[in-house]
C-alpha cells in the first residue's frame, strides 16, 4: 500500500501525487491517476482535494485509493483538507477590505489551529494611505506575518513565496482581490484564469471553478481554490470565542474568569489599549452570532 496527496478530482477520478516523510519533512513524487473503492463512494464526506490516502497500483499504472487517512484540518465552500497555513488575501482600494471578514477568517484558522500570513495585494495602489499601515501594526503586533504585493509588477512576490515554502497553504479573501493573479506571478506557467472587478458593483468575479493543489516544489503545495471569501465561524461555546483572539492575552486578567468580555466589570479586554477597537467590536459580532445559534439550539 503506497500514500498519496489527492491534488484535484472530477468525473471519478482522483489526481494523487505520491507522498513519503523523510526526517519529519514530506516529499511529493510523481502524479497517479486512481478510482475509489466502492465502500468509499458511500461515506458522505466523500474524498477531498488535500486528503491523504492510501492506494494500491493496477498493472496499467493507474491505482485504487482503498482508503481517507483522517484529516488534520478541513475547510468548506470548497471544501478541501489537511492545509496548514491560510494566506488571508486583502487589496488595496478595490475591492474595499472588511475587516468584519478579515477577523472572521482569522477566527477560522485559530479554531483550526492553521499558521495565518496576512497578503495585503495591489501595493502599486497604495499611494500614501495610512489604513493600511495601521491595519498591518495591528495584525503584526498579533504576530501574524503580513506581507505586501503587487501581482502587477512583481513586488513582494518573493517574500510571500518563502512565507509558502513547506507548507500547504491556501488563498483566502473576497473576489477581485488577485488571488489567482498572485499565483501566476508565482508560478508564471500555472496559467490560472484571473479575473477583472466588475465595474458595475466593484467586485470580483469568481474565475477559480474548482478546488485543486498546485505544486510549488516537492514540499510546497498551494491550493488554487473558488469561494474561499468569507468562511463561516467554526461551532464554538461563546466561552471558547475569545481564545482564538491572540490579542485579547495581552489585555492582562479579567476580574472574573468566566468573564464574556461583554458586559462584566473588571473586565481588562474592554479597556486594554493592545486591543484594536474594531477588534473588539468585531469579536462582540462574532459573540452575538453565537449568542444566537445557542438559543435558537434550545427551542
């Protein structure tokens, strides 16, 4: 029995690339195509773009996927498993950065326990508006990386490549922010589709019609992925939200340790200057949408 990589899927067929570890790093070999076992074809979860299977070789070359590893990590629309970093992808000027789902798939990744780059695209845009120095202080002082682009004249496509290097990462953001022209000025040859804003509405149109893995080298796989715009907050208890607010650790103890960081006194997170306020206004959402689905859960 070999492990593989399933890199892209459709009509029945799964596109693996041969997958070993050596010294705690993993190695990608050649591509196999395989079809399914038929008790697999009834498992609802199905097999997705990122898996690890195992799969046996027929004499023609091709293989059967006899069985899904479990997955490490899995998001949805589309879904795909088993990434290890989100490259959460913004732009200058158009279309206009939200920071409501900028932190909502920030939330996603820190539930998932993925490493998060923060790629603000567009640079040759950036003129000398302070917004984006300001909203790059907050997150880097969080300890994200945040990295500048332009997919445009090439800038800052190197240090984002080293940020991808070792890691199955995937691009996330809204439509028209350059995603898959980012990709392209990566790997010229990959020849993504990369689509205008509109101008009626100024936004993207989605060009990425399904979910695959590029390679980048034997040990760098990036996910060409639709729709990965706003992901939707993991199932969380309202007391779990505010762990995956890093910033909220530095605010210092609460008076209580069950405190919301809602309405309770002596709360510490409410008053602390290390936390941006469109950061707390951002988590009271987030605490309101889940408020909401645990009562809507009771009755």
């Amino acid at each position: 029995m070999q492990l593989g990589i399933v890199v892209r899927s459709y009509s029945g067929y799964h596109y693996l690339r041969t997958y070993e570890v050596e010294g705690g790093r993993w190695h990608l070999g050649q591509e196999i195509e395989c079809t399914r076992r038929g008790k697999l074809k009834l498992e609802s979860d199905g097999i997705l773009v990122g898996d690890l299977v195992e799969f046996s070789t027929l004499e023609d070359g091709r293989g059967v996927i006899e069985k899904v590893l479990p997955r490490k990590s899995q998001l949805g629309r589309p879904a795909i498993a088993n990434i290890d970093q989100l490259i959460v992808t913004i732009a200058v000027k158009e279309p206009k950065p939200s920071l409501l789902i900028l932190d909502r798939m920030l939330v996603a990744a820190e539930a998932q326990e993925l490493r998060v780059v923060i790629c603000i695209n567009k640079k040759d845009l950036l003129g000398e508006d302070p917004f984006y120095k300001e909203l790059a202080d907050i997150y880097s002082q969080m300890g994200y990386p945040v990295v500048y682009t332009s997919a445009k004249t090439g800038e800052g496509i190197d240090d984002l490549r080293k940020e991808l290097e070792g890691h199955l990462s995937a691009l996330a953001g809204p439509s028209g922010v350059g995603k898959s022209a980012i990709l392209n000025a990566i790997r010229p040859e990959w020849n993504l589709q990369s689509g205008e804003l509109s101008r009626s509405i100024r936004r993207g149109r989605h060009t990425t019609r399904f979910a695959q893995l590029l390679v980048l080298d034997s040990q760098t796989l990036v996910a060409d992925t639709p729709g990965f715009t706003a992901l939707r907050l993991p199932q969380l208890a309202r007391e779990e939200l505010a762990h995956h607010f890093p910033d909220f650790a530095s605010a210092g103890p609460c008076r209580f340790n069950n405190c919301l960081h809602k309405e309770e006194p002596g709360c510490a997170v409410k008053s602390a200057s290390t936390v941006a306020p469109s950061r707390y206004q951002n988590y009271l959402t987030f605490l309101s949408e889940i408020e909401e689905g645990e009562r809507r859960a009771r009755y």
